[in-house]
C-alpha cells in the first residue's frame, strides 16, 4: 500500500508560527516541538510520510542539519520512524505516553480536549440499563437505525424545541462524529467541496479530509455569521455540503440568533445545499436555552442536524444521533452496513435512562459549568491580563481567546514540554489560520484550573517578552 506524503508546502502552512527568536531555545528542538504538536493533535496524520531533510529544509529556510537534528530527537521520542525507502514515518510512542519524558515531570494535563467527567447519574443509567437488558436478549442486537425507544424520545426532545419529529426521522450513531462521517460518506466523493464556519470543530476538518473532501471555510464576524459571505461562498464553490456549528459554536462560543437561522435555511432551499446543523453543545446553556433548531426553519429537507450523549452526558457514552428526512435516513442505513452493524444496546438503554432524568442533573451542570467559566475567566485576567476573550460564551464548554501577537503553535508547543496541552488556534482553521488564538476550556475545578494557568505564566512571560525584542529589533 503507498505511503500517505505530506507535502513541503502544506507541511510549512500546519507548522504556522513555529520559530521565535528564543536564545535558550534552539532552532531544532523548536521544530521538533512543532511537528510533536501536529502529530499530537492529529492535524499530521500517523503513519504518513514527511518531506526529505533537504526538501524541508529549503521549504522551512534552515538548514538541513537543523532539520536532520529535529527529525532525530523525534525519532529517539518515537514519534517518527525511519523506513527504507520510505524516509520518516510519522507515529506515536509505543508506550502510549504522549509527550517526551523529562526528569521530575508530571503526567500530561489536557487542556486541549473540552470536556467534564462523569457525574453520578451515568453509574446510575448503567445500573438500570443492565436491569432492562433482558428484554432484548431474545433478538440479534443489530439494528443500524436505533432501538425504537431511543428514537422516540429523542423525537420528542425536538418536538418540544418546536420542530416537529417522529421516530423514523431518528438514526442512532456512534457518536455526531460517526454521524457526520456516515453524512459525508453519503453525500460526497473525492474532491467535492464542504463549506465550514472558519474557525470550526477540529474533528469535522479531520472527518472532511479523511473523506477526500476540500472545507471552504467562510469567516464568523465580530456579530457572528456571516450569511451575505455563506451564500457568495456556496454561489462561487458549489459545495455538497455545510458544515455549521449554530449552538454555542466550537470554539468560539457563540450562538445563532433566529434571524440568521431563518436566513442559512433560505440560503439552503435557494442554492439546494445540504446543511449539517452540528447540536453537540445544545443542552450546555447557562442563562436561556438557544433558539428553535435550525432545521425547524427548513421547509424544503435541506437541513440534516446532528446530536450527541457525549457533551450533555458523558462522553464514553458514544451516542450520537442523526435527525433527517425520512428517504435520508433511509439512505444512510444503506450505506452503513460497510461501516459497522448499529450502536450497542446497553448504551442505548442508559441514554434512554439519561434522557428520562435529564432535567434533575443538566440544571446542576449548567450551574457548575457556569461557575467554573466565571473562576476562570477572572484567573484570566488575573494572571494575563494581555489575553483578549472575544465572547463570553453562553453555553459550552470553553473561551475563544485572542493573544496579543501571533503565538500559538510557538505556546502550545512549549506547553507540552511542561506535560501541558493546549489548543492552538491554527488547528480550528484552514492554512495555519488562527495563529493569535488559543481555546481554553473551563471545565477543571476551578483550583486546578488556576494551577495549570499558573505553571503556564512563565512560558508565556517569556516567550511574549522575547518577541517584543526580536520585533524591536527587526523594526531598528
């Protein structure tokens, strides 16, 4: 089987803002920490191929020795592999340690992943899901759209939101990103375009290039979206597809207002464009639920949404959901028999539990979320007062912030040598955009939170007072 390459050119662009003139810090190790940083975060995928020492050195402007020092520290950290014939191999540690080992450190602390744990109603649905389990022994356990049950409540839910649903309109997935694969899967082949909001959920760009897709992103605004650009986007390109993140937006927090909804679902039915409505954080508000779903404005079945357990509930509960017209979700239960055979029963089961119960523990969550945003958000001001948060979410799970120079990869990669990982800007865009931008979930009880700020200060001290002496002197 041939060898996935990465390209020089598009190699220097996932880099982004990788050297900074930093005197304790040579130009190797910098480069070595910024290729970790990609294969870390998944944005250079595993057991694919890097450009020659040489080739990468001229695409970069050091020089080859620089370049062959970088790629042998990562091979000493097994992050790459050397085939004949082959060149370097990306790959991660056969350990399963993620990040080099230095003397005295402590485990990795990830802050790159938006996420809480488990609370006590999770045991509590499994508990009863094992007490309901007996009654579907008798059957095969395979069923691609979804225990009726499930699908029933989860019509309900929408219902209740002002968009009228029924079961059949319901298909139970592994989670909204197995969702939106089994979309793309059936709506897109090689080479079509996917237009995305830009910033976007990184897993969705990975999901669009995995299936040989090309995202055109279309920027969010200071006021949000952008519909004037949207339609001009799909006018100019002719996607698919539209990927779109209305509620609580990952990751910069914000939620489309009615109008707009309104407007994307006119845009849809005008242009006959798909749009994939991706509600993960839809439960996740803190003073007012978001408006009605994007798809109850939609009077021609061009909005296909997406839901998940994952954010609401627990994420090792992988369920998702797909709701549809009736014919698409025929459609996707064809093509999923070359993908898997449905989603486990006794997950199902404890969703249903969950949904049941929902509104005696997502209240206490919300309360607690919010809690730890506000904590958060004055550590942040405390500790880098420089940092700009562009929006205070209303729901959700994390900030959107802007630095006051161009940083990102640069930090995050100088996070990970203090077994901290962070979410640099570029990897929510296209092209190494984001380079200013960090996302910062406020998920960690508050004192650990402020902790890991505090272990990040000096880093980040010292890299942006660094930076205004290089850019003093470029300027003298």
């Amino acid at each position: 089987m041939a060898q996935r390459r990465t390209g020089s050119s598009s190699l220097v662009k996932l880099l982004g803002n990788w050297h900074q003139d930093l005197p304790r810090t040579p130009v190797y190790r910098q480069l070595a920490d910024g290729l970790r940083l990609l294969i870390l975060d998944g944005r250079l995928p595993l057991d694919s191929r890097l450009p020659g020492e040489r080739e990468l050195a001229t695409a970069l402007g050091i020089s080859r020795t620089t370049v062959a020092t970088a790629l042998a520290q990562l091979r000493d950290e097994g992050y790459l592999a050397s085939r004949q014939g082959s060149g370097s191999i990306t790959m991660l540690p056969e350990s399963g340690q993620t990040v080099s080992p230095l003397p005295g450190r402590a485990a990795t602390l990830d802050l790159s992943t938006a996420a809480l744990s488990a609370g006590p109603e999770i045991h509590q649905a499994y508990a009863n899901a094992l007490i309901a389990l007996p009654e579907h022994l008798g059957s095969t356990g395979y069923n691609q759209q979804g225990l009726p049950e499930l699908r029933e409540v989860i019509a309900q839910r929408y219902a209740a939101r002002g968009l009228p649903t029924t079961a059949d309109q319901i298909m139970i997935v592994n989670g909204a990103l197995s969702g939106f694969g089994l979309i793309l899967r059936l709506l897109t082949g090689p080479g079509d375009r996917v237009v995305i909001d830009n910033p976007t959920y990184p897993m969705a760009l990975s999901a669009i290039k995995g299936a040989s897709c090309r995202a055109v992103p279309v920027s969010l605004t200071e006021d949000g979206w952008d519909t004037d650009g949207l339609a001009a986007t799909i006018a100019q390109t002719s996607p698919r597809l539209a990927y779109l993140l209305a509620d609580f937006h990952n990751p910069s927090g914000r939620c489309m207002d009615a109008d707009t909804r309104a407007a994307i679902a006119e845009i849809a039915a005008r242009t006959r464009t798909t749009i994939v409505a991706d509600e993960t954080m839809v439960d996740l508000w803190y003073d007012a639920p978001p408006p009605s779903p994007l798809a109850t404005f939609d009077d021609a079945d061009r909005v296909i949404t997406l839901g998940s357990a994952g954010k609401s509930f627990w994420g090792g509960l992988r369920l998702g959901w797909i709701r549809a017209s009736t014919r698409t979700i025929a459609s996707l239960i064809q093509i999923r028999d070359s993908l898997d055979l449905g989603s486990p029963v006794l997950e199902q089961l404890a969703a249903i539990h969950l949904f049941s119960e929902a509104e005696t523990f997502l209240p206490q969550r919300r309360a607690l979320l919010r809690e730890r945003r506000d904590a958060c958000a004055q550590t942040i001001k405390e500790l880098f007062p420089e940092w700009k948060i562009t929006v205070v979410p209303q729901g959700g799970l994390s900030w959107w912030i802007e630095l006051p120079k161009p940083l990102a990869t640069v930090f995050a990669a100088s996070a990970e040598s203090i077994g901290i990982r962070i979410g640099a800007g570029p990897r929510f865009g296209t092209d190494g955009a984001f380079e200013r931008y960090l996302r910062l979930p406020f998920t960690l009880e508050p004192t650990q939170m402020r902790a890991a700020l505090e272990r990040l200060k000096p880093l980040w001290d010292n890299l942006a007072q660094t930076g205004n002496e290089y850019i003093r002197r470029v300027v003298v």
